[in-house]
C-alpha cells in the first residue's frame, strides 16, 4: 500500500503514568513503568530468564 484509503484517521493515546513522571515528588514511589527493564539483558529480564536487574536513575 503506498497511500492510506480515503477517510484514513491517525490514533494515539497515552497514560498519565507514561507522562506525568515526578516519582519522587509528594510522596509518589515507583510504579510498573517506572521499572521496566532497559539495556542489554532487557528481554531476558522481561521473559524472566534473569531476575536481577538495576533501576535506571
């Protein structure tokens, strides 16, 4: 396909938790998303082939 059908509409959506950030602030502590995995072992932590992981600061 190299163009969208005519009526095609564009979609997104995002949570406040995936903005909003400020963990720290007002007494909020980390949440889910604040503790997925990143670098190198990411997809052995997320499949749960490593169980340790560091938390980015």
């Amino acid at each position: 396909m190299s163009v969208f059908p005519e009526g095609f509409l564009w979609g997104g959506a995002l949570a406040a938790n995936q903005s909003e950030g400020a963990f720290r602030e007002g007494g909020k502590g980390l949440t889910t998303v604040d503790m997925i995995p990143h670098g190198e072992h990411r997809m052995a932590v997320k499949l749960g082939l490593e169980k340790t992981f560091s938390v980015a600061r």
